[in-house]
C-alpha cells in the first residue's frame, strides 16, 4: 500500500508537469498574428511560431492577417427618381499586419465582419439614393470607388484595411425591366432599319454612279468615234481634191489642147469598167475617143441613127 502511495506521488506531479507543458505550448501559423494576455491585460505580440505561455496566466488570441471577403446582405435601395432596386454586394478586407493594427482589430470593434455589413448598407443606400436609376445602372465603377473610400475612412481605426467594395448586381423591378427592353428592343431595331436604309442608298447610289459612267463612256465613245469619221471623210475628201489637182495640173500641163478630149475618154472608161452601155449621137466626136481605145467592143456602142426628115403638112 505504501508503494502505491508513492508511485502516485512521483507519477501525479509528472503528470501535471506535462500537461502544464503541453498546455503552454501554442504554435502561430504564418497567416496568423497572436495577442499574449496575461491575467486578463494585453502582455506582448506574438508572430508566427511556437510561444510558450505561462500555464493558467497567460492566454492567446490568434488573428486572421490574410484577405477576406463579407457578403453585404441583399437590400432594396430607392433611388433619386424614387425607383426601388435591389442591391448585393461584397467588401474584400484584411486586418493590417502591425501590431497596434491588430490590437485595434480585437480592442477597438466588438465585431468588425458584422459593423463592415452594416456600415457598407448605409452607405450604398446614401450613394445609389443620391443617383437616377439610369446613371446608377451605368456608374458602378463610381459607386464600388466611393463603397470603398467610405468604409476605409469608417474602419481607420479598427486596424482594417478595405482591399476593395464591389457590386455584385444592381436589379430594378421585374415591370420597369420589362419596359427597358421593349424601348431597347425597339431602339436596336431602328437602328437596324437605319442602317438597312444606308446600305440601300449606298447600294442605289453606287449603280447611279455604274450606269453615269457606262454613259460616259459610250458617249466618248460616240464621240471619238464621229472624231474618226470626221478625220476620215476630211482625209478622203483631201485626197480626192489632192488627185483632182493632180489630174488638173496633169491636162493642164500635157493634154492643154486635148482637155474635153481627155475628160470624155475618162468618163468613158469609167462607165466601161461597170460594163455600161453607152448611146452617143452618131457623127459626133467622140470617134475619136473610140479611136484611141483599141480595147473596146464595139457591140458596147450603139450608134443612133439620125432621125428621118418629117414630111411637112403641105405634101400631105
């Protein structure tokens, strides 16, 4: 009984010497910062690690340093021209990573995620309330800006640091939204029928403009041809004004005393290449034509014979 009595006495005490051990042990992840409190009074910051604290004295809090985000509940907001729309969106924070940030983030605010939902449903209310609905619809850059400058300037003293406010959806009654796309509908399809319209001047124009230069060309066309037959008949007239000259100066200057002679073996020739009969007076001079033409026929010519004297009324 004895030796029980003083196993127990040597196990016991080494017992509580471990768990006391154990118990003061506490390890700091990276993303976390700790806050020592002793006999329930801020005592020292603790960063990522093992910390050993005084057993039943000392007590740690761990603080979350990475981003998170908080949903803003989903509200109704009216705006300027006393439209109701419904409004969600989330704030992206983290607690700052020095010391006095993360003592303000447990001393200063009893509960920073809930005061962050609150504090950005106030403000969304002031921000979107002070807009038309259209420009509201159109501006949420501007409203995500100004989301987030007013809740840093709200949470500057809670060690907070608001990484970024965004709108997650902006929803205007199902009956006005209805309307929005029966006028967006009717716009989209003006400006088809507009630009339908433009694609057929285009097209009318561009066969005005096709059919303007096909009768542009063929009036040039006309022209340089009536040009060319001008010149032509020009040409052809001088030519044959150049050979009369030349025929004229020729009897002129070797048939001066034959010139009727020669004008009449001519036209003779002339007519005879068509294989023309020709009737001449007999007795005339024109022997002597056919006197100088051994090539003709003479069944071509057909002298006529001179009409008989008529017998006056008297010897009748």
């Amino acid at each position: 009984m004895v030796d029980i009595i003083q196993v127990l006495a040597i196990v016991v005490p080494l017992i509580v010497i471990v768990y006391a051990v154990i118990s003061s042990l506490r390890i700091v992840r990276p993303t976390e910062k700790g806050l020592v409190e002793r006999f329930g009074k801020y005592h020292r910051f603790v960063e990522g690690g093992i910390t050993l604290l005084v057993p039943f004295v000392d007590r740690i809090i761990k603080v979350n340093v990475t981003e998170r985000m908080t949903p803003v509940q989903r509200q109704d907001v009216i705006t300027k021209d006393k439209v109701f729309m419904g409004v969600d969106a989330v704030v992206f924070y983290k607690v700052k990573l020095d010391e006095i940030s993360v003592k303000a983030s447990q001393y200063f605010v009893n509960n920073y995620v809930s005061q962050i939902d609150t504090l950005a449903r106030t403000v969304l209310r002031d921000i979107i309330g002070g807009m038309d609905m259209t420009v509201a619809n159109t501006s949420r850059p501007t409203i995500n800006e100004k989301l987030k400058e007013a809740l840093d300037e709200q949470t500057r003293d809670w060690g907070i640091e608001i990484v970024r406010a965004e709108i997650k959806d902006l929803e205007p009654p199902r009956g006005l939204m209805s309307s929005m796309e029966s006028v967006l509908k009717a716009d989209n399809e003006r400006q088809a029928a507009e630009k339908t319209a433009i694609a057929q001047a285009t097209l009318a124009s561009g066969q005005k403009n096709a059919a303007i230069q096909v009768a542009e060309g063929q009036k040039q066309a006309a022209i340089l041809q009536a040009e060319g037959q001008k010149t032509a008949t020009i040409e052809i007239a001088e030519g044959d004004a150049q050979a009369t000259r030349l025929r004229n100066e020729a009897l002129t200057t070797y048939f001066k005393d034959s010139a009727i002679t020669f004008k009449q073996l001519d036209t003779i020739t002339a007519s005879l290449q068509n294989n023309t009969k020709i009737i001449v007076p007999e007795g005339k001079a024109i022997s002597l034509i056919l006197n100088e033409l051994d090539h003709l026929s003479k069944a071509t010519i057909l002298p006529i014979p001179s009409p008989p004297p008529q017998k006056s009324s008297k010897q009748m």
